[in-house]
C-alpha cells in the first residue's frame, strides 16, 4: 500500500512540476503541504542510499558519529540509518511544513533531529563539528537556482567547513560526473579531495553519480602548500650551495695541485 502511494505521489508531482524550479522555497513548501503523510525517495531506495553510506561510518565512525542529511525532505532514509544504531544524525530542509511533519512523525527517535535550515546558511554548526554529510538531491536543486553555480560553490564552503578533518562528504546526483566534477572538485578552496563513481537504482535501470568527497587539510590546506614549497626551496638552495662549495674546492684542489710542481 505504501509502495503504490509513492509511487502515484511520484507520478503525480512529476507530471505538474516538471518545469518547477527546484530551488525555490516556495514550490517545495508547496509540494509537501499537499502531499502530507507520504514519503519519497529522490533517485535512490533506502536500501542502495544505506548502503553507500555505512561502509564508511563502520570504517571511518563508530554509532556515535554526527551525521548530517541535507534536503532530507519527507525521506524514511534517516529512520533506516537510526534503525542501524546510529542516533546522532541531524536533518536539514528550508521548508518549515515538511520539518515539522518529520518531527511528529519521528518524535520517538531520541537523538534524530530536523532542524528548518536553508543549506545555503549553516552557521547553526560550529566548524569541524560533522564527521559524516550525506546528500541525495539537494545540491541538484541548488543548481536549479538561477545564481545556482556560486550558491553551489558557497554550500561546499560551507560544508568543508563543519566538516571534520578527514570527515566523508557524499553527494548523489543525476548530473555526469563531467557536470560536478568542475564544481566539486576544488581542493585549494574545499580541503577535500573528490571521485566519483556511479550507482544504479535497485531495479538497475538508471544510474546516477555518486562523488565521494574527503576532506584532508594536512594534504590540501595553503599552509601546507607553503611549507612544502619552502621545503623544495631550501632543498634547492642546499643543493645549489653544495654545487658552490664542490666547484670552490675544485678551484681549492687545481691550485694545491700547481702549488705541488
């Protein structure tokens, strides 16, 4: 029964809201005021979409790892992630009516929040404070925008910055990994290195890309840059300094040895 709702909700908001744009506020409070109670998965089941994510909180985390769902919309994902022990995870969406509907409808998940949050503005998070951040669509609607590009470019700012150090970004979308990868793959400002791979839908039909971002400020970070180009200037210099001092005490050796005769 829940499987035919969503897939008529689905088909229904395809077919009128084809040429909506998704980064506006408005239709998406729009949307979920009209379809409370149901539930939709953007691109992937929750089944594939967990099982992205949880090789790296079993290798990189532990259960007590804070997560954080952008767009998380009227999606079960996070229910499914809080059924697999982990209890720190907190949802974001700018539309006020699907947030309070998530916090009913999930009011028995102590330690899940959904917080009204636009992502473009994350100041509510402390820097380094999220060791996971995990996105199914969102981005793809940010870029809907008309200023799409740098808004994109400032939520990735922004993510990198409440990211831990070697903390996981994972961005899942339509696009080709040509299309993001110039808009993702930005280390000197992200700190984070970017691959992307791509992922089928469970009835294998349609593939989506999968970039996976993480985050190094050792290896990426400007200071970084600095030291080990001061570093391979000093090399240099040593180096020019040896071939100094060996072509003196050549110039040393060749008098010494006229000196002898």
């Amino acid at each position: 029964m829940a499987a035919r709702r969503a897939a008529a909700y689905a088909a229904r908001n395809s077919k009128k809201h084809l040429s909506t744009n998704f980064g506006d506020e408005g239709y998406w409070n729009e949307r979920y005021g009209s379809s409370a109670g149901d539930s939709y998965e953007w691109y992937l089941d929750i089944d594939v979409a967990t099982a992205i994510l949880t090789p790296y909180l079993e290798t990189e985390g532990d259960k007590s790892s804070r997560i954080l769902v952008l767009g998380c919309g009227n999606s079960a994902f996070s229910a499914e992630l809080f059924g697999l022990g982990y209890r720190n995870i907190v949802n974001i969406d700018f539309s006020s009516i699907v947030i309070n509907e998530m916090q009913e409808r999930y009011r028995h998940c102590q330690g899940m929040q959904f917080l009204t949050m636009n992502v473009l503005n994350l100041g509510h998070f402390a820097d380094s404070s999220i060791d996971f951040i995990f996105d199914k669509g969102c981005l793809d609607a940010v870029f809907c925008r008309t200023d799409g590009v740098d808004c994109v470019h400032n939520v990735c700012e922004q993510l990198s910055r409440v990211l831990v150090d070697k903390g996981t970004f994972i961005s899942v979308s339509y696009a080709q990994a040509a299309m993001r990868i110039p808009h993702y793959r930005k280390p000197v400002h992200f700190l984070w290195s970017c691959e992307p791979t791509n992922v089928l839908n469970k009835e294998k039909d349609c593939s989506y890309t999968c970039f996976i971002c993480k985050k190094d400020v050792e290896k990426w970070s400007p200071a970084a840059d600095d030291a080990a180009e001061q570093g391979s200037s000093s090399s240099e210099e040593e180096e020019q300094r040896g071939d100094a001092d060996g072509e003196i005490e050549e110039e040393d050796d060749g008098e010494g040895e006229e000196g002898k005769v």
